[in-house]
C-alpha cells in the first residue's frame, strides 16, 4: 500500500482514538521515522512511525501503540505539570495503555468494523484475487511472548 494511503489511514486512527493532530489547540503530530516511538509531556506529545509498503498493518498498530503511549502523557493531571508527582506513575502502566489501544482495540473485530477504511478494504481486496476476507483473516497473526493470536477474528 503506497506511503500516502498509509498516512491518509493514520490520520483516521489518530482521530479515532481521539489523539488530536488536526485543531489549532492540538497536542499532537505523526511524522515518520526508522522506529516508531513516543516524546512528549503534557500539552505536545508526538508519535511516529514507519511506513511499510509491504505490509501497511505495520504502520496502523504503530500509531495505535505510539497513540496509546501519548494518550497517557495527555492525559496526566495540568495542575501537577513541571512537579515530580506530575510524571507517569511507572513504565508498566505507561506500557499497558499503549498496548490496550493496540492490542484490545486495535485487534478487536468492532475496531475493524468501525474502521471501514475504504482504502484499507481495497488493498485486502487486492491482495486476496478479488474475494472479499475480513481483514482479520488476512492480518499477520501473532504470538510474541503474551500477545493474544488473532485467526479469522477469534482469539486463540
């Protein structure tokens, strides 16, 4: 899938989980990089990622983890900015909102119904001779250390 869609596509998923890169109060930015990553506090938090032609799924759970990570730094208390208390409580709940978003979100049948994507529809048509799979089916599935393996939209 061409840079370009991919972009178009992260655009939507940032608005869909509600990580502000449009208004002129927004917090947030998307740009690309070799790794994706999180930086940010508070008020201007940016993600990134990396596109694959190849393999555009690589790109969509990018910027729902980097999301997740920056929807945590958003969302701590203002009146504690700038003071100790004020930073993320540990790295694993840091981790665990991040991979909420991709993994419980991100991964669930509703998420890919909602989504609708038309451009994400076309390429799966595409690469599949015409037929018309869920994405579910045709996305990578997963088995990395705790991740939950997703086959034809069932957890296994």
């Amino acid at each position: 899938m061409p840079e370009e869609t991919q972009v178009e596509i992260g655009k939507s998923l940032a608005e869909f989980i509600i990580y502000d890169i449009k208004s002129d109060e927004s917090g947030g930015r998307i740009d690309t990089t070799e790794h994706p990553f999180t930086t940010g506090y508070y008020t201007d938090v940016r993600i990134t990622t990396h596109y694959h032609e190849e393999r555009f799924e690589s790109s969509i759970f990018s910027i729902l983890h980097e999301g997740g990570h920056a929807l945590y730094e958003q969302g701590l208390p203002m009146d504690w900015m700038y003071q100790p208390v004020g930073g993320s409580s540990s790295y694993g709940i840091h981790e665990s909102m991040s991979r909420f978003i991709e993994n419980m979100v991100g991964k669930s049948p509703e998420f890919w119904i909602k989504l609708r994507h038309p451009r994400v529809h076309e390429q799966v048509h595409r690469e599949h001779g015409g037929e018309e799979p869920r994405v579910l089916d045709v996305l990578p599935a997963r088995d990395e250390g705790n991740h939950r393996r997703y086959i034809q939209g069932r957890v296994v």
